[in-house]
C-alpha cells in the first residue's frame, strides 16, 4: 500500500488523501475501494494523479456515469462483485 485514506465518509475526500500519501508512487498503481463510487470526481482525481486501474464495488445508482468517466479517460475500471466492509 503506497497510500490510504481510510475512515472517511466521503469517497472524494478519501481519494484525495490516499492519492496525496502516494505521491508520484500513485503512477501506475491501483486505486482500490471497498465503497462504490457514487460520483465520477474520484476516477477523475485518479486519471489526474496517473493511477493504472481502479477497482471498486458497483452498485452506484450513478454506475454508469462512473464508467463513462473511466472510458473518457481511457482508465480500466473493474467493478469487485463482492465488499469486505459491510454497515
């Protein structure tokens, strides 16, 4: 793990944190959630900052607005079929 944001109730803020302790290490890498991104704005923080692929739960009513953010910046998304943190 190059990087965390863990505990945050925002998806946002939880990528801006985790991409920020990554640093340049965050090029190339993984950015992996056990939430669903309800918005585009963290596959669009990730594309920013170069991460390879992001990998998450899906389930977002905004699903495909996710997706359609991870194709315009030609970003592989793979949707986990299972949560490891459940509420």
């Amino acid at each position: 793990m190059i990087g965390a944001g863990l505990g945050r109730t925002s998806r946002v803020a939880a990528a801006k944190i985790a991409l920020k302790s990554a640093g340049k290490k965050a090029q190339g890498a993984v950015l992996v959630s056990d939430g669903f991104f309800p918005f585009a704005d963290s596959i669009e923080l990730a594309a920013k900052a170069g991460v390879g692929c992001v990998v998450a739960p899906g389930g977002s009513k905004r699903d495909m607005e996710v997706v359609a953010a991870a194709n315009k910046f030609k970003l592989p998304l793979v949707f986990a079929p299972y949560r490891h943190f459940l509420h």
